[in-house]
C-alpha cells in the first residue's frame, strides 16, 4: 500500500510528516510538541481518556498544560461490525482539516485543528484521527436542552440562546457548510450564555461536511429537518421542554442568518418533508406533542402553521 493521497492545498500553516505507517499533518507551532508528546506519523502514542463525551469516547494529549482532545474515527450503524475503526479513505480527517480552516477564516466558530492523521492498519485500511484544540468553559446544546427541560434557564436567556443558535445555523448556511450530522450534541454554546452572556457557538465534529455555495434549499431543508428530527428524539425522553416560541425565535434568528426573507416558506417545507418520510406520521405526531398539540389534537399542525406566519 503506497503513500495515502491527502489533499494537496492544505492551509499553508500546517506541515506534512510522513514515515512507513502513516502521515500526519500538524500545525506548524504544534509540531514539536506533539513529538515530544510521542504523537507522530507512526502512532504508538499514550493518551488519557477525555472527560467529553460524543458517540465514541474522546481522547486527550496534554502539552504543557493545555488539553487537546483527539477524536479517533469510527463507524457508526452497520458497518461498525464490519470495519469498526478501519477507514478505506484515508483524506477524510484532512479533508475535515480543510473545511474547519474554512470556516475559521470566515469567521464561524469551530474548534481549532491541531493535527489530523492517518495510520496504516494491520490487515488493511487505514485508522484515521483528528486532533482539535479543547474549547473551555462550554456546554453542547444537548446539556443546555437538558437544563432547559429542569427549568434552570430563565426566560430572556432562554429566548436569547435559541434566538442566537438560529442565527448561527443561519450563517453556517449562507457561508456554504453542508453538515452530515446537525444535531444539538455537534453544537457547543458558552457557559456564559447561562448566566447572562451574549450566547457564542462552536460547530463540532465537521468529518464529511462540505462547502457548497450557494447551499441549495433542499440540502438547507435537511439540514434543519435532521436538527429538528433529533431535537423531537431527546424531547420524547420525558417533559416537553421546546415550545412554539421557541421555534419561532430559532427560525428569526435563522432568517437573520442566512439573510434570506423566504425562510418561513422553506420552514413550511421541512414540515412538508418531516410529514412526508414518517411512516404513518409518527414524527408529525411528535411535532404536534412538542409545539403545543397532542396525540388527539387534530388542528395541531394549523397551530403551528400560524405561528411561523
């Protein structure tokens, strides 16, 4: 097995280090750190488990004090037993590399990357990690909506915090970032945001976005109808905590993002497509529990309806 492609315009401030098992790219005032840390292109590197949770555990590296958090790939669904760790791409973590770069320098927040890799495996494939710097003192929005559901977020910073994730869905959009995987745990919020701050958001975990300009309406609409799909999902783990309000402030604060005066018409859609590809409407029965209807209100859908107009 030969040398792995990676893509070639890797933003100029990281630096290619290649041995027989593996690449690596870093950032230039990373590099000698993470050797003296042990991590290099050819792996063997000790790391401690990371107190953050995703759908994997998380690693960390600690240079000189400052925590880096290593994300190691992972199938998910079926393929997780087939293939577990082993990747037949190899590009996908500097690909990652590339758009996070992309957003930064457009000024949307996401972690920083450190360094992304990409290892030979034993028996073929490759195994393939990327290296971000930690984001202090935050919460992702699944542990805000959990704190919401117990009635620990007071009202203007409640309408503010989703007034303000809209807004940054909004501009992720109209900068041309098609995430895969929208969903309240892939959005970081800052701690302060609960005692009064101006809310500030992170967009996490971008392996398989892509930048795509204009992003077209449809992938928009399923964009959102994933975000909302997922925020139905945790809200049927017990109390309603998402009201009609609420979905109103995101979806200003989405229009004021994408700078697009037809987002009411595209929201109607995501509807539309929720209703559409929910075998016997369960989903639109969830839509109806979280945003003031139940399971034998038959105007619930009006009622939402009104309240986006």
């Amino acid at each position: 097995m030969g040398a792995p492609r990676i893509p070639a315009d890797l933003p100029a401030d990281y630096v290619v280090r290649e041995d027989r098992r593996g690449v690596l790219a870093v950032r230039r005032e990373y590099a000698q750190l993470l050797e003296a840390a042990g991590y290099g292109a050819g792996g063997g590197e000790r790391l401690e488990q990371s107190d953050l949770s995703g759908r994997r555990p998380l690693f960390e590296l600690n240079l000189d004090g400052e925590r880096l958090v290593v994300r190691r790939f992972h199938h998910g669904g079926a393929l997780r037993w087939m293939t577990g760790a082993r990747y037949a791409d190899p590009a996908r973590p500097f690909r990652e590399l590339q758009v996070s770069a992309a957003l930064a320098e457009g000024g949307l927040a996401t972690p920083t990357v450190v360094a992304a890799r990409a290892l030979r495996a034993p028996v073929g494939g490759w195994f393939l990690d990327l290296v971000t710097r930690r984001v202090e003192d935050t919460l992702d929005l699944a542990e805000w909506l959990e704190r919401l559901r117990g009635g620990d977020v007071p009202f203007e910073r409640r309408r503010r915090t989703v007034r303000g994730a809209g807004e940054f869905v909004g501009r992720l959009h109209a900068f041309g970032l098609v995430h895969p995987d929208l969903n309240p745990r892939n959005l970081l919020l800052n701690d302060g945001a609960l005692a009064g701050e101006e809310p500030r958001l992170w967009v996490l975990d971008l392996d398989r976005a892509v930048l795509r300009r204009p992003v077209e309406a449809a992938a928009r609409r399923r964009n959102l109808r994933r975000l909302l799909r997922a925020l139905l999902r945790r809200e049927g783990r017990g109390a309603r905590f998402f009201w009609r309000t609420d979905l109103r402030r995101f979806l200003a604060g989405y229009g004021v993002g994408l700078g697009d005066a037809v987002w009411k018409e595209e929201w109607r859609s995501v509807q539309a497509d929720l209703e559409r590809h929910s075998p016997a409407h369960r989903i639109w029965w969830r839509v109806e529990q979280a945003f003031g209807g139940g399971p034998d209100t038959r105007d619930g859908r009006a009622a939402v309806r009104r309240e986006i107009r």
